[in-house]
C-alpha cells in the first residue's frame, strides 16, 4: 500500500525546481500516485519599477502556462498522471498559496526544490520552500538545487 498518493510540485522553470519536479515523478511512478504541478504568481514582484499593467500579468501567466505545459510533458512521458494549477492571488505569500493549494486538493505530501541559500542570501533572498515547510498541512520534501 502507498503512502503517497497525491504529490504537490511547486514549479518556476528553474534548475531546482526542475529537479524536484522529476524526483516527484519518480516518487510517483514507484507509488503509483499522481501529480499537480503548481506555479505562482507573485503580482507584487511584478511591479519592480515599472507602472503595474495587465500586460505584465498576462506575460506572467503565459510564462506560467509554458512551465507546466512542460512539466506536463515530462509526467506523461514517465506514464504519470498530472495535471497543473496557476495561483494568481494578490498579497498572498507562497507559502500560504502553495500550503493551501494542498490542503483544498487532498495532497499528501509536498515536493520542492531548494537553492539551500545560508547567512546573507536567505536574509536577502528569503525561502520560498522554508515559508512552504512551516505553512504546509502535509510532509514536505526538499530536493537540494544545483547552486
């Protein structure tokens, strides 16, 4: 019997989380589970000195759809079902959006990616998968990045 049987991948594109993305895949074939690849839109970081315009956000979300149109890519070749979710919500922190994205699909355990950043870095840079691993309703399992 299967521990796991819904895997939640956050996803941006990058090495690292491209990296989580197929140990998750693996996971699921050996589980037999599926996955929900999810990117998230962060509408605020969008700003950063230019004048904020729906142009902006619909390159986000075209940006988003082609990282899990790939993602969706790779689960099929490995014969894994999966499927994709966009979060767009305004002020909310990835942690939040990706913790609840799990709790509202049923998942049982979260697969992301970390840059393991340390001193100054994480203080600038902050932990996407740190906010995720405090926040989530489910196991979460960080894949160490390539830099």
């Amino acid at each position: 019997m299967s521990l796991f049987k819904k895997i939640l991948v956050p996803i941006d594109g990058s090495n690292t989380s491209n990296k989580a993305l197929d140990y998750a895949i693996k996971m699921a074939q050996s589980e037999k589970a599926q996955i929900r690849m999810v990117h998230c839109i962060d509408e605020l970081s969008l700003l950063g000195g230019h004048e904020y315009t729906g142009e902006l956000i619909g390159l986000a979300r075209d940006n988003a759809e082609k990282i899990l149109k790939t993602g969706l890519v790779a689960a099929s070749a490995a014969n894994v079902t999966a499927d994709t979710l966009v979060i767009d919500r305004v002020g909310q922190r990835l942690g939040e959006s990706v913790a609840d994205a799990a709790g509202d699909w049923g998942a049982d355990l979260i697969v992301i990616g970390t840059h393991g950043r340390r001193g100054i870095g994480r203080v600038l840079l902050g932990s996407g998968s740190e906010q995720i691993m405090r926040m989530s309703p489910v196991p979460v399992l960080m894949i160490r990045g390539f830099d």
